[in-house]
C-alpha cells in the first residue's frame, strides 16, 4: 500500500546505523502460507555513530515475540519496522515472525516459485523476511537453519550440518543483507568442480526443476570459465567451499549474486542449442560471468548505500564485457556494446527519466537499476581505464582490493585509489558520476600547410533538475588515413575537457580522413558533418573495427533520414560501401553480419527528434523497408554466396566463430526473403537442428507474412517448454506488420499460456509491443492503451516489473500532439490507479514530470 505522501531519500542525508551486528543467526520453519523466522542477532553499539534510535525495518511481517537479552519487550511497530529501546551496551536481539511466502507475487523477499521457495534480497527485500537494519553498510556473518520437508536446501556460505528435513549452513563472510538467499525445493544438481589458483577444491552445482537437467552444461562451463578469468586477469580467488546456482522461473531480473547463492532467471542460465539461441547462449555466458565477478566487486566489497549502486554495477558490468572481448570478439562485444548503449542509455540519458551514474535521491531503489547506472557506469570505468593506462588500471584495482576487501564503499573510495596510484585530480572526471544526460562533441577540422586541426567541443543539453553543465573529461580516441587509405597517424587518445579545444598534428603530407572516437572511446554523441564520400571511405578503409562499422552505419542513417525527410531514393555510396564489406571474405563472418544491421527506428526518431523534426513512426518503418529491400536487390548475386560462407558442419557449439557464420547466414537469408517470398527460409525452417536457425526462418516467414503453419507447427512442438514459449510469444508480436501489431499482441493475452503474473511471459509479449516502433506507435493508440491496461492490472501483483515497463512510455514528448496526448492520457490513467504502487507512481510521475 502507498504512503499518503511518498518519501524522498537523499545522498546528503546519508549517516551510519547506531549499532554493528557481530553475528545473525536464522532458522526458517517452512511452510507456504506460515512461514516462520527466527532470528537471533548481536548487536553492538557503533562507536561511529551518534544516532542510537534502534530502527529495524520490516514489511509485510507478523511479529509474534521480540526480546532483547532474553527479556521479551513490545517494540513500537509501523508499516515499514520497528524502533525499541535498547541497552546502551551489546546485547542480543531474537525476533519470531511469520511470513506467506505462498502469496507474495511480487516476488521480493521470500516467495514461491513452482512449488520452490526462493528469494531476491536485493536491494530492500530482506525486511520483507525479518526485522533487521536492511542497508548494505550493515555486515555481518549468517548462519541459517532451514527446517522443511523438501529435498534440497540451501542458504549462502558452506554446509555446516544436515538432518532428515533439515540443513544448517554458516557464511563466514561478512555480508549486507541484501545478499542473504535460500531456496528450498525439489531440485536436481548438475555438478562440477573447480580448483582455485592456491589448489582449494570448490564444489560447484547448478540446481534446476527435475526435466531441466539437459539445459545445464554450457552454464557449468560458463561459470569455470569466468572463475579462472577472474584469477589470471584480476587475481581474484573464490573464498567458500561451494559455488550454487540456482534456476527459478519467476524472476524479475536477469540474475543475483547472493553469497555462495546464486540465483538466477531460468531465462539467464538454462541453454541447449535445440531450445536456445546464439544470441541466448552469449547473453548466459556473459550473466553468469557477471553474477560470479560480484563476488569481489560487489560482495567483498560491497556498497555503502544504494546511491553507490553503480560502485558495483558499474565495474561488474566492464568486468563482464572484458571477460566476453576476450572469450569471443573484442570488436564484435564494443559493437554490441554501443548498439546497446544508444537503444536502451542514451533515450533515458536524454528524456524525462535522465538521472545521474550515481543518482542523488530516489522513492524506490528499484527504479535505478537502470542501463544508466550499469551500461552507463560501466563506460565510465572504460574511459578511466583508457585514461590512466593498462597498468596504472590494473595497479589502482590491486590496491581497491586490498585497502577495502570487506568494506561497503563510495564512488569517493573507488576514485581516490587511482588518484593515489597515479597522481591524478580526478574532481573534473567525477563529474562522469554527478551529470546526467550524454555529452555531445561538434567537431570542426582545419588543414593548413601539412598541419591538420582539430577542433572539439562539448555540450550538454539540460535534464531534469540540472540546467547548467559543466564541461567533462573526455577520452576521444582518434587515428588519421592518408588520402591512399593508409594510417599516417594510429590512435591517440586526445584529452578533451574545455568546453572546446584543438588539436594539432603537424608534418602531414596531404590532408587526412579523421577517424574519431574510435573504440566508442566515450559514451557520447558525435556531431560530425561529414560528406557520404568520407563515409565511404572510412567503410572501406578504416583500421579501427568499431569506426569501420560505425562509418557504415552512419551512411545507412543518413540515407535513412534523407529518405524519411525528402522522399529520397537509398543512397548508392552506402549500398555499394556495404556491398565490398560483404563482399571482403577475410572479415569476420560476425562483423560482416554487424554491418548489415540498421540504426533503430526509435534511434532514427530521436536523432529527427533531436534536430527539429517531429518522428513519424510509419514513416521511418516504410523508410527502413525500402532501404532493406532495396539492399536484398543490390546483394542478390551475393547472397547465395554469403549462405555459403555461413554454412557450418561441424555439430552446434555456440561458440563466437560458428555463432557469427550463423549470424551472417541469418542476415542473409532475411534479405533473400524479400526477393523469394519466403520460399527458402521455409526450406531453412524445415531443416533447423538448433534453435538459432529455427527462430531466425520462422521471423524470416513471418516478416514475409507467411508461416502461419510453421507456427502452430513451432507451438506443437515446443509448448511443453516455458523458454521457448517466451520466445514464440515474443516473436509474432516483434515480427507483426505495425497495423497489427496490438491487435496480435491483445490476441496472445488471451491465449490460455498468457501467464501473465510470470514476468517472462508478460515480458515477452508486452516488452515485445513497445520494442516495435511503428507498431506500438499507431495513431489510433490501440497499443499504449494495451499496455496501460496490463500495467494496471500486474501493478498490485508485482510492482517492480510494472514500473520498469512504464519506460515504454519515456519518449512521449518527441512525437507529434496527437500521440502525445494519447500517451498522456494514458500515463495519467496509470497515475490516477487508486493504490498505486510506490515503484510505478515514481516512475509515471518522473515520465509526465
Ligand atoms: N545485483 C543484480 C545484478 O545486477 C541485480 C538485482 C536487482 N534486483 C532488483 N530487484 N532491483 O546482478
Ligand atoms: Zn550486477
């Protein structure tokens, strides 16, 4: 239930808890609507604190007995904890407290998941299992005793002690709350084994449903795999006995890394190549890496407050992708990455819901997980990287670990280590933490007498509540081609941190091509008026990966814009650039498939929107098929080629070299169905032996508006599979002609396997209508009123799921008096919902704002 008046919580308000906790000790007697907790905790008075009120949080909780020292006392309770008078020396604080495990859809805190008790602790959830202090500058070690008739229990650190129904497990490691877990179920281990760097024996397992064991394998792997990069590349040795993951089918995020406890969207962990994508067993690969990095940046040393969040997130995130550059392709992962970064950062960045790396107040945590804090926080440790240099990195990280290995952290911490390992003021570069909303650089070139000037500035535009900018510390990365194509100067990383400023490069023999911000070098936008034919010529001969590909597709959304804008025909420099690229069979099957890609059409909306023009949804989609079929025609001779190339027989892995000839033949067989009518991606559909290729000519049929059969065919053979549902939910949603999109996706909620309280499921389908632009976007507005209506509907169910999807909504501005006020109407429907959760009443009001 909302509060009359939500609550602001602020940065600066920050102080410490008036007590420490030497020790927690829990046992669970579980049962799905009785749940009971007993806690047994240590507190002691904090000698750093001056505040001694006693506040414990505490939702959703009945409190059956509390007693400090043994003597039973009535604590003042409220909706959101307790506060009781204490002894003003340490003293031990028990509390029993029964929870319904069995109802709670929100799926935070203790809950049920098909018939599996699980939890998500982060970041406020663990009030929802016991009264405590539920801030993450709060440590302790746990010990937890589980009581229940299930097969497998478990709860972080190492197995101390087990019994017929019961299960006793001890984590050493002092650890905030947040990262407390249990699961209890009926589960099946998928084993494994590693050793560590100082020839310790960890026992590794991954637990899921009985009929999920064939899903596990490529999990197992991924997990040895990141432990073992995380020793030779940051030195880092896992420090329990056991590692657990744990699969649940109700999550709504991607994964957690509970100490030891894993737990993980089955979505996020389970894979076969009959059942999974490449694009499925990358992302799994890269989330197990992520959760098992947390172990050090994030559990070890964890945040101080939630402000910090990106302290965390942010540095997990780079660990992450360094670990996918060096597992699959460097340049493949950075093109991804900025693809990424500008389809889901860049419109929050530059819209309502703008908010700052470390944000400065917040009503609901829940709503900063946000691509800014992680996408946006992990670029920022790229640049600080690229700034100081390999070395100087890897020292500062040397010494992040061992000055603060079990504390909880700031963004101050985090910087003074490389302020102290280098001899840099980093106060202009922290900047990165406190603006919000993406830089943009203007770039101004002067050639004069062998002398090549370049000019950079920076800008800022205004975001809610920062009008005025400061100028920032830029990483631009540039290189020089000479007019024959060769490098006369390679990368150098230019220092941009005046509002504007030159630079020079003397002793040229003719005027050089620039190829600037090469590597994505910064999270930023590039103002460059440059003509097609440097385009074209940075396409053809760039040395730079990244700024190859970004040469390509900045020609395709020029033409893209000028087709949109002035009825323009598609441009032949683009499609002949693109056409010697494909053609190049020394490249990289993936990158060749990379090139092919297009700018979004919500990215083509906001750069129309961003230069004056009011974004026509169903006139950039008629724009991007144009340029895509005029493609399939200027390519045909080429495309049988391009399947050949992409063929593979060797048996399925879904490693990077046979995932990117997939990637190539997908694209290919997607512009040659524009040319047969579908004919051979029915053939490609009858023959798949793996997911990829079955997913990818089913979309091929449907986009040509055929398949009908295939589908139900698809549904048939997979109906019995939760994952693969998702995806045959998603697709025809993603794949409808825009006029039909709502009206499909209003049809597949009506489907008897719309389990919408499943956020998969309800993902699938909703996340589905908003990702399809023109779809979404029709002028009737069938489909934001579809998605208000189911926003309304799972908001008393699951709050936080609710509100992230409310970002469907974040762009409403930039598109023309109509849609907007179909949209407003829309979000002040959702507004005025009596009883609102907190989480999307923050987040509608924030979208309107
Ligand atoms: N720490 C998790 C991760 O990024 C995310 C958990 C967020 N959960 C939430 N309910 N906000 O790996
Ligand atoms: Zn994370």
């Amino acid at each position: 239930m909302r509060d009359a008046a939500p609550t602001t919580i602020y940065l600066k308000d920050y102080t410490p808890f008036g007590y420490l906790v030497d020790s927690v000790h829990l046992t669970f007697d579980l049962t799905p609507h009785a749940t009971r907790v007993t806690s047994r905790i240590a507190f002691r008075p904090n000698p750093n604190a001056t505040d001694r009120t006693f506040f414990l949080h505490g939702e959703e909780l009945t409190l059956i007995r509390a007693a400090i020292d043994g003597g039973e006392i009535t604590p003042e309770l409220s909706d959101k904890g307790l506060t009781a008078i204490t002894p003003d020396a340490p003293f031990i604080w028990e509390a029993e407290v029964e929870i319904d495990p069995g109802n709670n859809t929100a799926l935070e805190g203790l809950y049920m998941s098909n018939g599996m008790y699980c939890t998500q602790c982060e970041a406020e959830g663990f009030r929802k299992i016991t009264y405590y202090p539920d801030r993450p500058d709060v440590m302790s070690t746990f010990t937890v005793r589980i009581n229940g008739d299930l097969p497998v229990l478990l709860s972080n650190g190492n197995p101390t002690a087990k019994g017929e129904g019961w299960a006793e497990w001890t984590d050493p490691w002092p650890k905030p709350a947040y990262l407390f877990a249990l699961v209890a179920g009926d589960l099946i281990a998928h084993p494994g084994q590693f050793t560590t760097m100082s020839d310790r024996e960890v026992e590794l397992n991954l637990w899921v449903r009985p009929g999920d064991e064939g899903k596990c394998a490529f999990g197992m792997e991924a997990l040895k795999k990141s432990m073992k990069w995380d020793e030779d590349v940051y030195g880092r040795e896992y420090d329990l006995d056991v590692f657990n993951i744990v699969a649940v089918d109700d999550f709504n995020m991607g994964a957690m890394e509970n100490k030891g406890l894993n737990i993980f969207n089955s979505s996020a962990v389970l894979a076969s190549p009959e059942t999974s994508t490449d694009a499925n067993f990358e992302r799994i690969e890269a989330i197990i890496a992520h959760e098992y990095f947390h172990n050090w940046t994030g559990n070890r040393i964890t945040c101080r407050d939630w402000f910090q969040l990106c302290l965390k997130e942010g540095l997990t995130v780079f660990r992450d992708a360094q670990f996918t550059s060096d597992m699959r392709s460097a340049p493949v992962k950075r093109i991804h990455d900025a693809i990424d970064l500008r389809s889901r950062q860049f419109p929050e960045d530059n819209g309502p819901l703008s908010h700052p790396v470390r944000p400065e107040s917040f009503q609901e945590i829940n709503n900063f997980y946000t691509a800014t804090v992680y996408e946006k926080g992990a670029e920022i440790i790229g640049m600080l990287k690229r700034l100081v240099g390999d070395e100087a990195y890897a020292k500062a990280l040397d010494l992040y670990f061992d000055r603060h290995d079990g504390q909880a952290c700031t963004i101050e911490d985090w910087l003074k280590v490389f302020e102290d390992t280098t001899d840099r003021d980093l106060s202009q570069f922290k900047r990165w933490y406190s603006q919000s909303g993406t830089p943009r650089i203007a770039v101004a070139e002067a050639w004069d007498d062998g002398t090549y000037t370049l000019t950079l500035s920076q800008r800022t535009e205004p975001t809610p509540g920062q009008d005025d900018k400061q100028p920032q510390v830029i990483p631009v990365a540039v290189g020089l081609l000479g007019p024959n194509g060769d490098e006369v100067r390679s990368t150098e990383v230019l220092e941009l941190t005046e509002t504007e400023q030159s630079f020079q490069f003397t002793g040229l023999a003719a005027r050089p091509v620039a190829s600037i911000l090469r590597d994505f070098s910064a999270p930023v936008i590039l103002e460059q008026d440059q003509t097609n034919s440097e385009r074209a010529f940075l396409l053809a001969h760039d040395t730079d990966p990244f700024n190859r590909w970004q040469a390509g597709r900045s020609l395709a959304q020029d033409t893209l814009l000028r087709m949109i804008s002035d009825e323009a025909a598609p441009d032949a420099d683009y499609l002949d650039g693109l056409l010697s690229v494909l053609r190049d069979g020394e490249l990289d099957p993936a990158y060749r498939a990379l090139m092919l890609g297009l700018p979004a059409q919500s990215e083509l909306a906001a750069t129309l929107y961003e230069r004056g023009d009011t974004p026509d949804p169903m006139a950039i989609w008629a724009a991007v098929e144009t340029l895509r079929q005029a493609t399939a025609q200027h390519m045909q001779d080429l495309l049988p080629r391009l399947h050949g190339e992409a063929m593979v027989d060797a048996p399925y892995s879904p490693d990077a070299e046979q995932s990117g000839k997939r990637a190539l033949g997908s694209a290919a067989l997607a512009l040659t169905s524009r040319l047969d009518g579908g004919a051979m991606a029915a053939d490609a559909y009858a023959n798949a032996d793996n997911m990829t290729l079955q997913l990818t000519a089913l979309s091929c049929l449907l986009r040509a508006r055929k398949g009908e059969e295939e589908l139900a065919g698809f549904y048939d053979q997979w109906k019995h599979d939760r994952l693969v549902m998702d995806k045959w939910f998603g697709l025809q949603v993603s794949m409808a002609s825009p006029e039909a999109t709502p009206k499909t996706a209003r049809a597949l909620t009506e489907h008897p396997d719309f389990n919408w309280k499943n956020p998969n499921r309800f993902r699938a389908v909703m996340g589905a209508l908003a990702m399809n632009h023109a779809g979404f976007h029709q002028t009737d507005g069938t489909g934001y009123q579809l998605l208000a209506d189911w926003l309304i509907r799972l908001d008393p169910v699951n709050p936080q799921t609710t509100a992230r999807m409310c970002a469907a909504f974040q762009t409403w501005t930039r598109y023309d008096a109509g849609r907007q006020d179909l949209m407003r109407a829309q979000l002040t429907r959702i507004a005025e919902t009596p009883n609102l959760s907190r989480d999307t009443t923050e987040m509608v009001s924030r979208i309107l704002g």
